[in-house]
C-alpha cells in the first residue's frame, strides 16, 4: 500500500524551520564605574542572523543587533570607547554588558544574557580603518537552562563584540555568539529558548 506507515517514498529528514527574530526586540545596557556609576542603554534593536545583511561582520559572529545612531547610550560610551581599555595607571575598563529580549505582542521581557569584562590581555582589535571591536569576556547565558560550568564550560565561551567607529566611539552593532553546554544556540533552537522563556515569564 503506497503511502502506508513503512512507505519510504514518503520520508524526508527533518530540518528545523526557518524563523525571523522580528517578533521580539533585543536590548542591551552597558554598566562601569568610572568617576561614579555609568549606563548606557540600547534599547529595542533588531537581531539578525543573515549573513549578507551582516555583510563585512558576518565571520565575526552568529548574530548581529543592529544599533540606531540615535540611541540613548551613544553619547555615553563613545568617549569609553575612543579610549584604551587600560588608563595611564593600568586601571582598566570593567563594563557588564546586560542583553534583555521584549516579545513586542505583549511586552513579556526576559534577561536574555550577561558578559563582564575584557579577556586578559585582550585589547581592542581594528577590523578596518573604520571599523574597530572591543570584547567581552565571561559570557553567561540565561535562556538555555541550567548550565554545569566544569572544565569543559570556558572551552566555548560566549561571545559579545562591540562593533564600533575608532575615530568617534559610537557604537555600529553588537555581534553574538552563543554557546550552552559547549553547543552553539542559533537558529530555531536560540528561537524556541526564547519562546519558552517568555511564555514562562508570563505564567509566572
């Protein structure tokens, strides 16, 4: 019988489906003290995981926020990131990068991920002339489930990249990958998380 439970003209390997990230908006608030307490926010940029939109960035990382030269956190941090990460005394720039994700149906919002600080010995790095990348270390993120951090963990950190003009400081994107259990999270897996999160934050 064509079609019948053991037919296998009828199978086909699964492929997870294509999603679009539009549905939520991705923010992210930089905090450092530095002659006090400073914040600079990026609030409801857009996350993209195409790689021709991504263009020149797209080897850097999976995913890219786009960031509006507009947003509230510009004029604070440019003059951060014109700056070396160590001042004249060897003190050097601590910021925690805090990432949100606001589902734009309801407004449910999550803690999505968090990264503090630059690797050891990690400076800025020039991708071009006009194009320059400061990166986070210790990425955490927090829409995966619980995380067991062996010796394993650090072997696949996740990444967070402030992608941004040298001769002005202000920021272009925010480039991310992001790894749970040593395993990159993109793709449907990455949507389903944050599907779930949100759903659980609304029940709660």
């Amino acid at each position: 019988m064509v079609g019948g439970p053991f037919d296998d003209t009828q199978w086909q390997p699964y492929e997870d489906p294509e999603v679009n990230f539009d549905e939520f908006a991705f923010s992210v608030t930089l905090v450092w003290h530095e002659d006090g307490t400073k914040k600079a926010s990026f609030p409801f940029m857009r996350m993209t995981d195409d790689a021709d939109e991504m263009a020149q960035i797209a080897h850097t990382s999976t995913n890219m926020f786009l960031v509006s030269p507009e947003a509230p956190g510009q004029d604070i941090l440019a003059p951060r990131l014109r700056r070396a990460i160590s001042d004249e005394e060897g003190k050097r720039w601590v910021p925690t990068a805090y990432l949100t994700c606001t589902r734009r149906t309801d407004g449910a919002t999550i803690r999505m991920a968090h990264f503090s600080g630059f690797e050891e010995g990690e400076e800025y790095w020039e991708y071009s002339a006009s194009i320059r990348c400061g990166s986070l270390d210790n990425g955490r993120l927090l829409v995966a489930g619980w995380e067991d951090y062996d010796e394993d963990y650090r072997d696949y950190p996740s990444t967070f990249h402030l992608v941004h003009d040298p001769s002005t400081g202000r920021l272009l994107a925010i480039c991310s990958t992001l790894y749970h259990n040593n395993n990159e999270l993109r793709g449907y897996e990455l949507y389903r998380c944050l599907r779930a999160r949100l759903d659980e934050s609304v029940r709660d």
